[in-house]
C-alpha cells in the first residue's frame, strides 16, 4: 500500500502530499525552489547596486547575507559568483565580496562600449522600423520615468534610467547585445555612484523624451551618440568615492523574507 508522504517546504511555507515516496520528483522540487531563490537573491543584490542603494567598495558579507535571505552560504557564494561574472561585485582573496569600484579608465571603457553597442541597437531599429505597440511601450516606460522624477523618487529614477536602454536592445532583437548592455548598465551606475557632481542628474528626463521622439522619427543613431557623450560629460572623474552603508538597511528584506517572495511569485 501506498503512503502519503506531506512535506512541508521550510521557507515557502508550502505544503504538499507526495504519493508515495518519490524522492527523485522532491529534490527536482527541491533545486527548482533552491533556484529560484538564488534568482531572487541575485536580482535584489543587482538591484540595489543599479539603484545606488550599495554604493561602490560596499561590503558584501557572506555571513550578513545568509542571515538576510535565510539561506546557507552555498546560495550566497554562487550568488556572488555569478556578481563577479557580471564585474559588479569583486571578490578580493581573504578579504571577501565588495561592490565592483571602477576605476577612471574603466569608467572610460565602459562608455566607449556603450557607444558602439547602442549605435548598433538604434540602427537596428531604424532598418526595422519601430511597431505601433513598440512606440506605445516607450511612450509609457517614459510616463514611469517622469512620475518617478516627479515624486523625487532618486532609486527608480536611475532604475528606469537604465532599463529605457535595455528595452531599446530589446526592441531591436539582439540578445547578445542585450546581455552585454545589461552588464554595461549595471556598472554604469556604479560610475555614476562614484563620479556624478552633487546636484546633477547624469540622465534626465526630457534627454530620454527627445531620445525616444529621434528613434521614432529614424535620427536615433546621432541622438543616442550625443545623450550617451552627455552623460559621460556630466560626471567627475575626480571626485571621491561615498562612504560606507548598513547592508540590510540597503537591501531592505528581513530574514527569511526572499523566501517567502518567491513563494508568492
């Protein structure tokens, strides 16, 4: 006779009745659930360094981590590694994990790609053509971005910043481009994190409406050219890196919290 076998999974808070003892589906379960968590974590660290809510040379203690998200080092450590991956975490031996720092030069570097990558994106949609539910796409990431700027809202403002250009390389259908952007965004951040002069904003919102009005009237390629040369311009390669920030305070999740995030997703 078969036993009913009910398991409860720790942080989802999910309870389920296994037929019998079907241990290859449960650690199938199990790993989808590991990884969907890892994903979870992931994202809320990438989010908080594209935010600026972990600024440059921040700390990310493994032990700090484990207790924020509820999960073993295992997770974090994989986490990490996939960061570094993403050059926006650095792992220093015997010292740990730090939010990536990027020097003068690599600040550089980093826009002469953006530049190359972008005119490549805009160009595509030139050749393509942009669709009415394309144009009615931007037209709201646009609204975000003003309501955003309106409410003083500094966090999403860099977010939606950043994904305006994610979602033009999405547009234009290259996914490796839009890999390698998303990188390129996200360390773009940490630069303005570290140079951008006080009381400047590096990407303002009205640059965007008019870099949207040029992609749709097909001068797209020579608009971002001199937004992106705009943006670089605005920053101070001299100024001084920020001080230091309380990790849970940045990432803003209780213990065992993540967990429960993915559980409801």
């Amino acid at each position: 006779m078969q036993r009913s076998l009910y398991t409860i999974l720790p942080a989802a808070g999910i309870v389920r009745g296994l037929s019998g003892i079907d241990r290859g589906d449960f650690e199938q379960e199990r790993t989808g659930f590991m990884s969907a968590r890892a994903d979870h974590i992931y994202d809320r660290i990438l989010g908080a360094i594209v935010e600026q809510a972990l600024p440059p040379g921040t700390k990310l203690g493994e032990e700090q981590l484990c207790e924020i998200f509820g999960v073993g080092r295992g997770v974090i450590r994989r986490t990490l590694l996939r960061l570094a991956g993403d050059q926006v975490v650095e792992l220093m031996p015997h010292r740990g994990a730090f939010v990536a720092r990027p020097s003068i030069e690599q600040a550089r570097q980093v826009f002469a790609a953006r530049r190359v990558l972008e005119a490549d994106v805009v160009r595509e949609i030139a050749r393509a053509g942009l669709q009415r539910d394309q144009i009615a796409q931007l037209r709201r990431h646009l609204a975000q971005e003003r309501a955003a700027h309106a409410r003083g809202d500094r966090g999403a403002v860099i977010r939606l910043s950043g994904t305006l250009h994610l979602l033009l390389a999405g547009i234009a259908g290259n996914l490796v481009i839009a890999r390698f952007l998303r990188e390129l965004v996200a360390r773009t951040s940490l630069i303005i994190a570290i140079y951008e002069a006080p009381a400047v904003s590096c990407c303002p919102y009205d640059e965007h409406a008019a870099l949207v009005d040029a992609i749709i009237d097909g001068r797209g390629e020579a608009a971002m050219r001199v937004h992106l040369e705009g943006i670089e311009g605005r920053i101070r390669l001299d100024r001084a890196p920020p001080g230091s920030v309380d990790l849970r305070q940045a990432l803003a999740v209780p213990p065992l919290a993540a967990a429960r995030a993915v559980a409801a997703r």
